[in-house]
C-alpha cells in the first residue's frame, strides 16, 4: 500500500472526480448537498486533490447561520479554535491538512454540530416563550417538556390522576399531596395561551 501522504485520501475505487468535466480519480471527500447533520451522515461527493482543495477553500462554513450565531459558533470551544484559525476565510495559507486525521469530517461534523446547537438553543427559547414563569413550573410537576401540546397535556393529566387518586389506589390517600398538586398544575394549564 502506498503511504498516503494525505488523511483524508481514500483509495478511489474506480470513482472520478465528481467535479464536472474531470476525469481524475475521486480519493477525497467532501459534504454532498446534504452534508452531515444531527438527522444522519449526510452524503458525501467524491473528489480529486485539486477539486476537494477548490471545494475547501470556496466552502462556507457558517452558511445559513444569523451573525449570533456565527459568533456563538467562534467562541471558544475545545478542539474547534484551532480548526477556526486553520480555515478562517482569507487567511492567504492553505488548511493545515497535517494537523487533522480527517479535515472535511473534522469541520463538517463540528460545524453542522454547532449549527444544531445555535438552532436547538434557539429552538428551546421560542419555546420557552410560549409560556409564563408560574406555567412552567406546573409544566414539570406534571412531568411535561416546554414542547407540549394540548393532547399531550391532557393525556399526561388522565394519566397522572389514575396514578395518584386514592380511588385508584385502593383508598391510599398517600399520594394525596401529589395529587392536589398536579390538579392545581392542570388547572392552570388549561387556561395557558399556549393551549388555547
Ligand atoms: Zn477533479
């Protein structure tokens, strides 16, 4: 086997270049359309050294973030300043392929996990908006997440009654607290704007 002089080479199998008009063999690889996310691997697009260089230096790592984001994702994070530095957009050298087993995995799969964080964060404060201090707290003594709907609400309350009512427990009045305040919590939540 021949060294390999670069990590992230991959014996082409017989693959081209995926770079229209190239006929050279594709050994590196770089994010498809889909790249890698928190919903899979993503695919990936098989290239030649000139073309996966080409491809590194015109890809834009943050695209589809907001500006907070962006500095969110800038912030220091172990394991990803260095790579920020090494790929930052004008720095005139080229990446330091040496100092990564793997580039394109390496800063694809750090940028689109940060790219999920930003937007889970984001994702968690909308959410979290939908409803006030006193119904969110009712929200975990019923056990429920700030992603809750109506049904949901309303299935966990039957649930929840059936567990703890004495009736339902053989005249055990020992969840009886408990009961009263799920009660409470649903009563509530019932007239939360969140599920009008
Ligand atoms: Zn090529």
């Amino acid at each position: 086997m021949r060294p390999q002089k670069f990590h992230g080479r991959y014996p082409s199998e017989g693959r081209q270049c995926a770079a229209p008009g190239c006929s050279e063999p594709g050994e590196y690889r770089a994010p498809g359309s889909e790249g890698p996310s928190f919903d899979g691997p993503g695919d990936w697009r098989w290239l030649c050294l000139d073309h996966v260089r080409e491809f590194n230096a015109g890809y834009d790592w943050f695209e589809g973030m907001t500006a907070d984001e962006i500095l969110a994702a800038q912030s220091p994070i172990a394991g990803w300043e260095r790579e920020t530095r090494a790929f930052r957009p004008g720095a005139g050298a080229m990446p330091r392929w040496a100092d990564f087993d793997d580039p394109l995995d390496a800063i694809g799969a750090r940028a689109s996990e940060i790219r999920g964080r930003a937007q889970a964060r984001q994702a968690s404060r909308e959410q979290a908006a939908r409803f006030t201090a006193r119904e969110r707290e009712a929200l975990s003594v019923m056990g429920l997440g700030l992603q809750a709907d109506r049904a949901e609400l309303r299935k966990r309350y039957s649930v929840l009654v059936r567990r703890y009512h004495p009736d339902r427990n053989g005249g055990d009045r020992s969840h009886e607290a408990l009961l009263q305040r799920v009660v409470e919590a649903y009563q509530l939540l019932r007239g939360a704007a969140a599920f009008a």
